[in-house]
C-alpha cells in the first residue's frame, strides 16, 4: 500500500500562507477536528497556549484527491531547509493506537526505511502531544514520518 504524504512549508506567517495556499490551489482551510467548531476549541481542549496558535496551519483539498499542506512557523534555526515531505506511514495524525504502538509502528518503519539509506535525525512530540520522528534522506534532505 503506497503512503499518502504532506508537504510541509517552514514560513514567517502560517495564517497568511494558509490563506494565500488556499486560494492560489482552491484548497480550502484544515477544518477542525471532529467535534469541534474551530481550531480555537481545539487548542483549548489540547492546551496549546495562545502565543503558539499561529505556528501552524493547512490547507486541504476539498475533493481528497491532493495532499494535504501545511504551514510551520520557522525559528531560522537547522534544519534550513524550508520545504520537506511528511510520510504517513504509520496512519499520520489519524493513528488510532497508544504512543507506546505508534513508537513501536514509527521504529519499524524507521528500520526499513534505513535499509534503504535513510539515517535517523530524532524523534519529537508537538504541542498537542503528536508523535514523528525526523530523517534525512540519502542525499541529506530531511523529511518526518509519522
């Protein structure tokens, strides 16, 4: 079964890339999570404190058929690279297991994807609790799975 992915852009401003991405594909916004209104209930649910709320932002196609982009602040610290890919092996956001199963799921693809020369970078957790682990690709390019 072949990965779906997301593009991953690191900006200055996620609401207004989010806005100009949307318009410029006629993608439409990430709504929500189910069973809420707006990424503000969210983010309350989640505790995301209000001075990171506009460190990311999506956009997504309203048919399903392209990949969903997303909008992350950048620090201007390493990696440099303003642009990388996220593989959803391991069900991206929408992983259903415990964090014990989805480190379990992301070292396993993790092996596989260094047989084929990938090297392993780190793992880390975003503000909302999210699991990934970050990689280079064998010409040095980084890209997450998760």
């Amino acid at each position: 079964m072949a990965h779906s992915v997301q593009i991953v852009f690191a900006c200055e401003d996620p609401a207004r890339m989010t806005a100009f991405w949307a318009g410029a594909l006629d993608y439409i916004p990430q709504p929500p999570p189910p069973g809420f209104d707006t990424w503000e209930d969210f983010a309350d649910s989640v505790d995301i404190p209000p001075e990171v709320r506009n460190d990311f932002g999506a956009v997504v196609d309203p048919s399903g058929d392209g990949p969903r982009i997303l909008f992350e602040r950048w620090d201007g610290g390493a990696p440099n690279q303003r642009v990388h890919i996220d593989v959803n092996s391991v069900g991206g956001g929408g992983f259903d297991g415990s964090d014990e199963e989805r480190r379990a799921a992301l070292a396993e693809e993790r092996a596989r994807l260094e047989a084929l020369g990938a090297t392993y970078h780190r793992e880390a957790t975003g503000v909302a609790g999210e699991i990934w682990i970050e990689m280079h690709d064998p010409e040095g390019n980084w890209f997450c799975v998760q």
